[in-house]
C-alpha cells in the first residue's frame, strides 16, 4: 500500500474531519477528533487492510501519519 491511500484509508477513521486536514505531515493526535475510539479504528485498519497487527503502544511511538505509516510497513 502507498502513503496516499494509507492516507486516505486512515482519514476515513474519522468522521467529522475535512480530508483536506490529512497529509504524510499531519500530526493526527492533535486533531480535535483524535480519541481512544479513533485509535482503536486505526488498529483494526491495519489489521483488516494490510494484515498487520499494531498496538496501542505503537500508535503512542508516532506522530506524524507518515511515522505511523512507516512503522506499520515495517512490520
């Protein structure tokens, strides 16, 4: 998978976010939308799109969607 659709498949996870907000860059835990529930949606992305398990630990270790994507590749 390439950035831009992790992006979008990321960006999906939230519902009242403009997909204008969401780039490689984008800090996603200061979205205003950024919640334990989000992040939860995020994990079973990963999980259901690219068969890779991620923590919540994980998550944690990023900031940017970019880092976030970087690690899932890894793994």
């Amino acid at each position: 998978m390439e950035i831009t659709q992790f992006i979008e498949k990321f960006a999906e996870q939230f519902e009242e976010t403009p997909r204008s907000i969401f780039a490689a860059t984008t800090d996603f835990k200061s979205l205003d939308e950024w919640d334990s529930l989000v992040s939860l949606s995020v994990i079973s992305m990963v999980d259901e799109e690219l068969g890779k398990r991620i923590t919540g630990a994980d998550i944690r270790s990023c900031t940017t969607i970019e880092d976030l994507y970087n690690l899932v590749m890894s793994k």
